[in-house]
C-alpha cells in the first residue's frame, strides 16, 4: 500500500507546478496579444471593428488551457494510486 500522506503531498506540489505552468501561459500570452493590438492600435484604422475577434480568440486560447491544466490534475490524481505515480 502506498503512503498516503506522501502522495497527497506530492499531489500537492504537482498542482503547485501546473499552476505555474498555467500562470506562465496566460502572462506570456497576455504579454503577445497586448503587444500585437498596441502595435496596431495606431497603424490600422480598422482595427476597432476586429478587435473583438482578437479578445474572443484570446478567451477561448485562455479558457482551452485552463480546462487541460484542470484535466491534468484531476487524471493524476485520479491514478496516482493506481499506477503508483510517486514511487
């Protein structure tokens, strides 16, 4: 039998790493598409009409990740007995 309290433990820390992964994601993502509407704020004067498609596109980016990173977590936890994760 595995030790419990040393897998909920390092349940623990994998979460602590996917959500620095996640938090990478979004500030690197974030970082990209403030620069692209920033650079194109003054160049293209159409770019008030389409800017909603870059926030719904980002959304969604933001919103897919999100929901893989909560995916991960819940499939190692879910099997981290079964397959003796941490040993």
């Amino acid at each position: 039998m595995a030790d419990e309290a040393l897998y909920h433990n390092k349940l623990k820390q994998d979460a602590g790493v996917i959500m620095l992964v996640l938090g990478l994601l979004y500030f690197s993502e974030t970082y990209i598409v403030y620069n692209i509407l920033s650079t194109l704020w003054g160049e293209v004067p159409e770019l008030g009409r389409i800017w909603p498609i870059y926030i719904v596109f980002y959304l969604l980016l933001i919103g897919i990740e999100t929901i893989g990173c909560i995916r991960v977590y819940n499939s190692i936890k879910e099997h981290m007995f079964d397959f003796e994760y941490y040993d």
